[in-house]
C-alpha cells in the first residue's frame, strides 16, 4: 500500500493510513518496549488511533490511554476501545496532561490543522513522558485550501516557526525549528524523523514527525 492523493481521491473508504504504519514499524524496530503509550486528540479512534495498538511485536498490547473532547466523538471512541477497560476520557486533552501524574514512553499526537496545533502540547511533553521516550505528531509544510496570512493558525504557525511565511516550507527547516522548541521546553532530543503521511496533488503536504527522547 503507497501513499494515497488524497486531491484525487473523494472515496472515503480509501486507506490513509500508510505513513501510520511506517511510522508504527519504525518504532519497533527501534524499541519493543513501549508500553505506556498517550493518543491525544484521538477523535473517534478510527482514523489511525487503532494502530497504536500494535507497537508491540509480542502478543502483549500496550496500555493505550485515549483523549477526546468530543462528547459524539467520544462515545465512538469508548465503545471501539473502553469497553473492558476505563481508558477513554471525554477531556480537554491540554488540561487533562496538566493535572496528569502519570508517564508515558510514547505520546502520539494526531493534531488536525488549524486546531490542537503540536506546539501548545510540548511544553506539556516533559511532565508526561518517561525519561527514554518517543513523540510523534504532524508536520504540515504546504496547507491546502484557503490558507491566509491573516488567520489565527497562520500567525500560530508563524509564531512557532519564527517564519512570517508559512504556506510552502522544506519539512527539514520545520523539523530543526521544532527540535529547538523542544530542548526549549527541557527535554533531551536524542533524534528526530521525518515519514511522509499523505499527498495532495502529487506533493507530500504532510509529515509525521518522530522524535526519540532521551
């Protein structure tokens, strides 16, 4: 299975799910020992969150922890993955790792673009990640559609990026900016990699980014 266009694709049965997989199997191959792992921003947990489940080569699955704001969202979510176990919260996913007490070694964030943006949840990463960890989110670098230099995500990313241009970006800059906010934020960048995730007429637009934290 390739990467989909999804431009020439209006089929909502297709198969997005292919740069998951790799980034899945990337994290195997690295470290079979995930366990703990936190899916913020999971929406109904078919899209990918399903997926998280198979980090593990053995036949043990990891303790998945879900996190939904959205109550309709939400009752999908518990009812694909909380109906044997109490781990899927109907919370605000920021506010819910502020009070958090507990670590996790991997924290997936399939944060959409415009809202839940990555950047508001790494100063959050430190407090919620074991020592010898993974963090793995969205790295947009040419948004589609009606991206203007006057929206609040264009001046979020603007300000993130320390860019006044966000709209065609190298993904490589991107991910050297992001690795300068996270040691920003106290945490120890042992690497960072880049897996495209989807097309859109014939351009990569979108990366998972993935980082081993040390």
């Amino acid at each position: 299975m390739a990467l989909v266009d999804i431009a020439k694709n209006t089929d909502y049965d297709i198969d997005r799910t292919h740069g998951t997989r790799e980034v899945i199997d990337y994290i195997r191959k690295n470290d079979d020992s995930v366990d703990e792992v936190l899916d913020v921003f999971a929406g109904d947990g078919s899209f990918c969150s399903w997926l998280l489940y198979r980090l593990k080569s053995t036949n043990e699955l990891p303790n998945v922890t879900h996190l939904e704001y959205n109550s309709n969202r939400h009752l999908k979510l518990a009812d694909r993955f909380g109906r044997h176990r109490q781990n899927c919260f109907n919370v605000d996913s920021y506010d819910w790792m502020e009070k958090n007490n507990n670590k996790f070694d991997l924290i997936f964030c399939d944060n959409g673009m415009g809202d839940n943006e990555y950047f508001d949840v790494i100063p959050l990463l430190k407090d919620n990640l074991n020592k010898s960890s993974w963090f793995v989110h969205n790295i947009n670098v040419r948004p589609y559609g009606m991206f203007m230099s006057n929206t609040s995500w264009q001046q979020h990313r603007s300000h993130f990026y320390d860019l006044k241009q966000t709209w065609d970006c190298d993904p490589e800059d991107l991910l050297n900016i992001t690795s300068d906010r996270l040691k920003e934020a106290g945490l120890s960048v042992n690497w960072g990699t880049l897996i495209p995730r989807e097309l859109y007429n014939g351009h990569i637009y979108l990366y998972h980014a993935v980082w081993n934290l040390k």
